[in-house]
C-alpha cells in the first residue's frame, strides 16, 4: 500500500504518532514498535557516521623517564 500524502498531511500523521508513542504507557509493547516502524517508513532517521575505532591505551612505561633515586 503505498500513501501519497502531502507535506501537512505527513507532519499531522508524525506529530500524532509520535505522542502516542512517548506517551504510552508500555513503550515495547507490538502496538507501539509496529507505530515506530511505521514512522521511519514517514520520516527515516539520518544516517549517521561511524565511530571512529576506540584509542589503544598503554600504560607509561617506567624505563621512558628513569626511575627516581631516593
């Protein structure tokens, strides 16, 4: 089934689902991800960038300042 809505017609329809979504009551209910999947048909999210890969950590190594003489 494919809805040729326009432009107020699609804002009405997100806006509507949108409250009912974050107002309902049980938010992983099949009523609710079924509303969700039918706004990402209205308006899909932006893609977003990847994460850049995570910083390799190493700790200081003692031998690359000296160690202290007491």
């Amino acid at each position: 089934m494919d809805l040729h809505l326009d432009d107020k017609q699609t804002e009405a329809l997100e806006r509507e689902l949108r409250t009912i979504i974050d107002n309902d009551r049980f938010p992983f209910s099949t009523r609710i991800s079924i509303l969700r999947e039918i706004l990402h048909m209205i308006r899909p999210e932006p893609e977003r960038e990847p994460r850049p890969p995570p910083k390799h950590y190493a700790p200081p190594r003692i031998g690359a300042r000296g160690r202290r003489n007491r």
